[in-house]
C-alpha cells in the first residue's frame, strides 16, 4: 500500500508545478488580448486543460495529505480515533459510490471521444480535446488510491 502512496504523492507534485505555468500563460493572454489585440483561444483552451489536469489530478494528493474540503463542526476538536472512524465510513459511504459511478458514466463519454478525435469547437482552438476529456479518469483512480491507503493505514494501525 506504500507504493500507492508513493504514486498518489508523486501524481500530485508533479501536476502541481503546473499552477505557475497556468499563471504565466494567462499573464500572456491578457497582454496579447489587451495589448496587442490579438485573442489567443489556443492558449485560454491550454490553461483551461492544465486547469482541469490540476483539479482533477491532484484531488487524490490534497485527499492522501488531508487538506481537502470538509466542514469541521465536530471534526476538529474530536479525537483522532473518531476522525479515522468518521472518514472511513464516510469514504466508505460516499467517496467511493461517487467515484465509481463518474468511472461508469464517463467510460463512454471518454471513448466516443476518442473514436472521432474530438477537436474544439472554437476557431483556432486545439485539437486534442479527447486527451482533456481522458484526464476525468484521474479522479477517480487517485481518490480511490488515496482512500485505500488512508482506509488500510486505518485499519491495520
């Protein structure tokens, strides 16, 4: 299971190096559109496909170091055994489910856009919309990865 780890972490800092190239790139699109008059939809589609390789490939990373979002009414006081149980249940519960079910929903969305190569609507936007579309299966396996991990670190203590 440490390899898991191992991987979910690497995933995840390895994706995150790309927020500072997000921030370049939108730093160029404003001075091309505004300076320059010249849009450049290419590049406002290549942030937008790192913006979503970020989201979606990180969510097991920020999962695996507990820094995602949850509302800590009664879980920030509590003890760190009642912590393991609420989020193993939880997980349990509602991680899983939820992954699974964007696994089975999005295997045909995924493929048909591979079958026809989708490109993008727009003028002079990129080609490769499939692969941003394949980039939904992160989610999944990286939250399922981190929740493995998290659930036998739990239960083998």
């Amino acid at each position: 299971m440490k390899i898991i780890e191992k991987y979910i972490n690497l995933i995840g800092k390895c994706i995150s190096y790309l927020i500072p190239v997000i921030t370049m790139l939108m730093v160029v699109i404003i001075v091309s559109r505004y300076f320059f008059g010249t849009g450049r939809t290419d590049l406002q589609e290549l942030v937008m496909y790192f913006h979503s390789l970020i989201f979606l490939g990180c969510a097991g990373y920020v999962f695996n170091q507990d820094e995602h979002v949850r509302v800590d009414i009664f879980y920030r006081d509590a003890a760190d055994k009642y912590k393991d149980i609420v989020n193993l249940v939880c997980g349990i519960i509602f991680l899983l489910p939820v992954c699974v079910i964007i696994t089975i929903y999005s295997f045909d969305l995924i493929n048909m856009s591979w079958d026809i190569k989708e490109t993008s609507t727009e003028p002079g936007g990129l080609k490769y919309v499939y692969i941003q579309k394949t980039f939904i299966y992160l989610f999944p396996l990286t939250l399922i990865g981190a929740f493995l991990y998290k659930a036998s670190r739990i239960l083998w203590k």
